[in-house]
C-alpha cells in the first residue's frame, strides 16, 4: 500500500467515532477524523434563547437549526406507511451534541434473543464480555445514576449522585408501586458535581438544545481535547464521505470525500478504516462502496448491509396530577427526566418497553392544546393544571427483520451528487403487540394517579426515537451478518463499523452507552491488532 | 460574567432588555440575556412586525376572536396585547399555499357567520363541538385556538407575566421535593 497518510480514517464524530478517534490517537495512531458537519460552539449554541427571541417561536426547530443544515433536507426517501423518521443531524459530534443523554446497559438477557426467546438472533458477544467496557466507558463520560440491583439494568461500579426527583415523579413512585412497577433515578450521561475538567448541570431544562456548559457528555466537550491533546489527530470538517474505494485484493485503500464548500472531491488514504456516520448513512455509505470486487457494496458479501433497520417505537402520555395544581410557580426544570421506569415485565417478549418521565420540558403548557373550551375559565384552568404535569414516554422494541431495509437510489442524489438512502419498514405483529402493552401500561399507571390525562398514546406506534440500529449487524457468521463481534468486517480486515448499525438486535434500552463501549472494545482490538502487525 | 453566578448581568445586556421585562418582580434577571442567537429575524422593539398576510380587516377579527379565547383577566393581560394574531400572521405567511387558504376561508366563513350572530355566540357553539367538529368553521375554531395557544405561551406576557414561569435559568442545585406527604 503506498502513501498511507494515516494509521486510520474515523469517519463520523459521534458517539462512536468520538471514543474511537480518542481512543487511538491516545494508543499512538495518527487518526483523520472525517465529519460531514462542522463544529458548532457552545456560544452559538440557543440552549437558553426564549421562544419569543426566535423567529418562529421555537416551533420550527430553531433551537437545533444550528445541528441541521439545508443540505440534509430532503435527502432521505421513506418507502413506507408507518410513522417512522429518523434523525438527519450533520454537526461536529453527530447527536452527542443535543441529546437527553440517557445511558443505559444492556442485560445479560437482551444479547440473547435467540437462546430466551425464539426470536431474531444471539449477539456474538455476551454482556460479560462487554462488562469491561461498560465500566470504562461510564467512567470516561461521568454518569450520574444509582446501582437499583436489577437484573433488567446491569449497574457499574461508580455513578455521580442523581439529580432530585420533582413532587410529581414522587407521587409517581408512590402511586404505581402497588403495581409492582418501579421507579428509579435515571441514569444519564450528566455531570452533577465537576468532572473531568466539565462543570456540573444547572438544571435549566434544555438538554436537547445542546447543552451550553458541556455538564451533558459530548464528543466535541470530551472526547476531541483528549485526542487533539496527544497530536495524532486530524480533523476534517466540512467532507462528505463519498465512498470507500478498494486496493486489487479487496481491502479499504481510501475514502472518497467531497468538500461541501467547494464541492471538490478527493481521497484520503489510511491503513484502517472505521465507519462511524449512524445507522442509515453507514448504510448507505457501504452500499455506495460498489466495486468490481465487492458488486454488492462494501462488507455485504452476505447482503445484510442495508436490511434488519430497526429502532424504537414509542408514544407518551401527559398527565395532570390534581394535588399539585393550583400551587405557586416554582422552578421544575432540572436535567429534564430525573426518574425512570425500567423494563418490569421481562418473562414476555411483549413487554420490552421502559418509560423516560419528565423529558418534554416545563416552559410551554402542553395541555392548553388539548383542553376544552375558551375565555377567562380556560386561561385559569390552564394556569391552575400547570404545576401538576406529569409525561412518560415509552420507550419499546422493534424487532430486527430483514425486510425492514435502507438502500440506496441511484437515480436521485443529494447536493454533492452522492445517491441519497431510500428507507423501506413495516412495524412486525410483535412490535404490534409490544405497543399495545405499552399503552395498556400507561393506562393503568393513569389509573392509579389522580390526575387528570390529557394525552393517551395513539392508535399506533411511532418511530425511531433517534434510535436507530441494524444496518450491517454482527454476528459469528459470514453468510448471515457483515461484522465479527469486534466490529470488523467479515469480508475486508482493515474495514470496522462501531455504529448503532452493529446491533444485532435491540432492546427497549437507549443504545448509546452500548454503541460507545462496543466502539472502546473495537479500538481495544484494533489497537492490539496493529501492535501485533496483524493490521 | 460567571455563569453560575445568576445574580450578576452585564451593562449591555441589560439596555437590551425592554422595559417590561423590569416590572415583572419574580423574574429572575438573567434570564434574557441568555439568547446569544436572538439575531434570526425575531421581532424586538427595534424591529417590529408588521402584519404581511392578513387584510386589515382581516387582523382585526383575528384580534378580537384571540382576545376572546385568551382574554385579560386580574392576573395577566390576554391574546390582543400579547399580539397573537401579529405571529399568527408571520406563522401562515411562511406556510404553504393550502394553509394560507384555509386561513382566508376560515375567516371569511366567520365573517359571514357574524352577520347573523355575535362572536360570544359563536365561540360557545364552537366550543361546545371542540371534540367533535361539525363544520368547516368548527374546524377553523380549532384551528385559532392552537394558533392562539401557541401565541400566546411563546409570548413573553404568556410565559413571565400569565404563567409566572421561573426557569430557563442558572442554578446550582436542583433541590426536588421537600413535601413530607410526597416522599416514598
């Protein structure tokens, strides 16, 4: 191979390509970073802009404008009939930079499916063997959280103290115990003392806009100064990732960018490639890798890449609790969801669903749009109700099938000429069934508060919850599954994917914290590769 | 400025602030400099608004039938002084084609409404059909109430003055509940 430039070539900044870029660079690799966006400071950040400041009000999405730029409009097809979308950000940092940062393990039991359940497929690693990671990984983002001893949700050696419940997750807690349904601290991805040179939360509620202090785990507040620090890394901003081009033998030579500036493209050359850009644009990354020795796409010998898409489903209900209206005014909104509700019912498939509590904010009164009538009575109903508010979202699984696909159009391409993902889904009878007890659940935990419901859960489910996974999923076999369980391609060695695209299956839990400890496992492997000369 | 600090702010962000803003007691001042993007077109006192889709007439109704679902009351004034029916404009001149319609329909059905009842009258029989629209101006009722709704509480009199709402701020400690009858 001649003039290798890097040691590896991460390509996306996220979640996953943030602990891998630190992680070699601090292991000694001269690391390119290739980001499609470009970093977005904290001070252009709109965390605490009123809605009365923006244009729009914040209804349109001002607040995340800044994450979403024009040239991801419009570049996705949905071939489908269900409420399903999934998240375009383009921005240093992918979705670590605006995220309610919910971190949670997976259970023994969620790699298993197969084994427990009769359904989809085992994963090719256990939770033990990811265990270390997990422990690794909390550490080097500081999570805040309790150790509950539940099965369903493995806990690590060490969380920061959790942020207070509000009176209304207390009353939850009190009101749905009967029903043998728990309550617990959530577990997020959220400094509640000085950490790792961040300062603490300030509770001011807005999370998702972006957190302006760097108290909420991002890659551009944690993970770059580590790996600018050693001077092995690159960054590359702006360069939209094209496709990977291949030596005569088959393995990654370099990958082919386009400069969304000038619109000039060029290769960057690397030993090692390791594709990070989420879910449907590794997908479509890999099948617009088409080759004379990889027709199919690159790392899709077996034809997987691109099928098994899945996610979460979900819905949410608002309450209105009677014993808090009517009280005065006082500052709810926190870290926004401070309590949890884990997966309860675990002997049934149909009951992999876990509710957030509290993440849709405190400033807008959700349930003037909903409640009946107008004038002098409606404007002090809506006042009185507010201090009661009460949401869960639930959150459920979707099976992982391979109809469910993303591919790619050939005849129609984004602004750099790229052909742009074509989604096709359909939610399964089981996905069905987990919404339908979902809902039931949600109903009864109503039931058991006075309160007032203002929202149910609708007649059908709704995806992806930005959490998308499955593309080019593990698995031990070639035939079945593009990626070994260390994330490297079945079909070309120095070819690696940490994304939610790995994911065997899903379970009702957010994946993020698996995505970051399956990418800290896979730098582990590639660093001990190269040592080794084996890469 | 320390940002932990929330009982300083800045000479300059303070002759930002309108004068409104100061009368509201309970408001803590930090809160509106904390917009460091407030440069993308919104209105400020600077800058007004001013209507771009609706007829004179046609804003004047919109008005009179907002204040009417949020009116003022003791505690805070209604939909008119919050200029509703200002961003309701600015919300269907950016909107396509068919909302823009519905819009001019909608207002043009109330108008013919009105010749043979008052406002008070029909806001009751659309109020009463909220769940269950009949018409196509029990439709269009739905239709203003969300937009007077959404209005209103981005407004700053929906959100500081009606709903007293003391966040969006600093603070360095999130208390929780203290109520002995809430605890587990």
């Amino acid at each position: 191979m001649q003039n290798v430039n890097y040691d590896v070539c991460v390509i996306g900044s996220g979640a996953a390509g943030g602990v891998m870029a630190k992680e070699l660079c601090e292991g000694g690799a001269k690391v390119l970073l290739i980001e499609a966006g470009e970093a977005v400071s904290p001070g252009e950040f709109r965390t605490h802009c009123w809605p009365y400041e923006m244009r729009f009000r914040g209804l349109r999405g001002e607040k995340q404008e800044p994450f979403y730029p024009p040239d991801m409009k419009d570049t996705i097809r949905y071939e489908t009939s269900e409420q399903v979308s999934v998240d375009r950000v383009r921005v240093l940092g992918g979705r670590t930079v605006h995220w309610n940062a919910v971190v949670l393990r997976y259970a023994p039991s969620d790699f298993r499916e197969r084994t427990l359940n009769g359904i989809e497929e085992d994963w090719p690693l256990s939770y033990e063997e990811l265990a270390p990671y997990y422990d690794r990984i909390e550490k080097m983002i500081g999570v805040c959280g309790n150790n509950d001893n539940l099965e369903v949700l493995p806990a690590g050696p060490w969380y920061l103290p959790p942020p207070a419940f509000r009176c209304s997750e207390q009353i939850l807690k009190k009101a749905i115990a009967p029903l043998g349904i728990p309550v617990i601290a959530a577990r997020k991805a959220l400094l509640t003392r000085p950490y790792d040179n961040r300062p603490p939360c300030h509770y001011c509620g807005h999370c998702m806009e972006g957190c302006d202090v760097s108290a909420i785990f991002s890659t551009p507040s944690s993970m770059l100064p580590k790996a600018k620090k050693t001077g092995n890394l690159t960054l590359r901003q702006n360069a939209v990732a094209r496709e990977i081009l291949v030596d005569t033998d088959g393995s990654a030579r370099a990958l082919s960018i386009v400069d969304r500036a000038t619109k000039k493209e060029e290769e960057v050359r690397a030993r090692i490639f390791v594709v990070c850009c989420s879910t449907v644009e590794t997908a479509r990354l890999l099948l617009n890798s088409r080759s004379p020795r990889h027709p199919a796409g690159l790392a899709n010998s077996s034809g997987v890449v691109g099928r098994y898409l899945h996610g979460h489903l979900g819905d949410t209900i608002h309450v209105y609790l009677k014993e808090l209206e009517g009280r005065s005014p006082e500052n709810l909104d926190g870290a926004l969801d401070h309590a949890f509700v884990p997966r309860y019912r675990t002997k049934t498939p149909a009951g992999t669903f876990d509710f957030q509590v509290n993440y849709a904010g405190y400033m807008f009164p959700f349930h003037a749009k909903f409640l009946p009538g107008y004038g002098a009575n409606f404007k002090k109903r809506v006042r009185e109700m507010e201090p009661g508010f009460l949401m869960l979202g639930g959150f459920g699984k979707v099976e992982a099938r391979p109809e469910n696909r993303v591919l790619v159009d050939s005849d129609r391409k984004d602004t750099y000429g790229i052909p742009i993902p074509v989604l096709q889904f359909r939610f399964s009878d089981l996905d069905k069934a987990v919404y339908a007890e979902m809902g039931k659940t949600l109903d009864a935990i109503s039931s058991s508060l006075n309160c007032e419901v203002v929202k149910r859960p609708g007649e059908r489910p709704s995806g992806f919850a930005s959490h998308e996974a499955g593309t080019v999923r593990m698995g031990t076999n070639p035939k079945t599954s593009a990626l070994n369980s260390f994330c490297q391609s079945h079909d070309v060695r120095n070819l690696f994917v940490t994304d939610g695209s790995t994911f065997t299956t899903s379970s009702e839990k957010n994946p993020t914290l698996t995505i970051m400890a399956l990418s800290l496992r896979a730098a582990d492997y590639i660093k001990e590769q190269r040592r080794r000369g084996e890469l | 400025m320390n940002q932990f600090d929330n009982t300083k702010i800045s000479r300059r962000k303070l002759i930002q602030l309108p004068p409104a803003v100061f009368l509201i007691q309970s408001l803590p001042i930090v809160h509106a400099e904390t917009c460091t993007n407030n440069h993308h077109d919104s209105a400020s006192a600077a800058n007004p608004y001013t209507a771009q889709f609706f007829t004179p007439e046609e804003l004047k109704l919109l008005d009179a039938v907002m204040d009417k679902i949020i009116p003022p009351d003791e505690h805070s004034p209604g939909a008119h002084e919050a200029q509703t029916s200002l961003f309701a404009d600015l919300i269907v001149t950016e909107s396509p084609k068919d909302v823009k319609e519905d819009w001019r329909e909608g207002l043009r059905l109330l108008t013919a409404e009105l010749q043979s009842s008052t406002l008070d009258e029909w806001l009751a029989r659309a109020a009463t059909n909220d769940r269950d629209p009949r018409s196509l101006l029990d439709l269009f009722f739905i239709q203003l109430k969300q937009m007077t709704v959404d209005g209103y509480y981005t407004s700053r009199i929906g959100i500081h003055q009606d709903l007293q709402y003391v966040g969006n701020t600093y603070v360095t400690q999130f208390k929780g509940c203290s109520h002995a009858e809430h605890q587990g």
